[in-house]
C-alpha cells in the first residue's frame, strides 16, 4: 500500500539531493519511497534523541552529558562569586 506525502520543495530537494549522493557513492538507485522508510528505520532508533528535537528551548542533559561537559573544567581554588563577576564584567 502506498501513501502520497506532502512536503515542501526544500525538504523535497533535500530527499532528491541524498537520492542523488547515494546513487554517486552506491552506484545504486534508490527509490524516494525506500529513502524515507530507512529514515525513518534510523530515527526510530534514536527515538528520544528526534523527539527531543522538536522541544522547545535546550534540552536537558543527561548524566553522561554532563559529565563529558565538566571533563574539561578545573578548579583554580580560588571561589568566586556574582559580586566578583559583576566586577569582572561591569567595571
């Protein structure tokens, strides 16, 4: 069974446009239909990650997230507070 889907003309050139590539590096035609199924295949795969992408704002980190962040963070030893980078920053 098959189902039409609208879409607009850049996302359609964009679908064309990786039709095209796979075709150049594959050697092998793909139909739109095919393209979109293994999209969607993908996508089911990293589920939360796509839905998230449709919040609004920033997501929130997950753990290993924020680990990863503070990786690269180093403690000076000396505390600063909100005065301190008021000063820094407003003289």
């Amino acid at each position: 069974m098959s189902t039409a889907v609208k879409m607009d003309e850049h996302s359609k050139s964009r679908l064309e446009e990786l039709q095209a590539e796979i075709r150049l590096k594959t050697g092998r035609k793909v139909t739109q239909q095919e393209l979109l199924s293994r999209l969607i295949d993908a996508v089911i795969d990293s589920r939360s990650e796509f839905i998230d992408s449709f919040r609004e704002g920033h997501p929130e980190l997950s753990e290993d997230e924020l680990e990863r962040f503070n990786e690269g963070t180093i403690a000076s030893g000396v505390e600063t507070d909100e005065e301190d980078i008021d000063d820094i920053l407003y003289g």
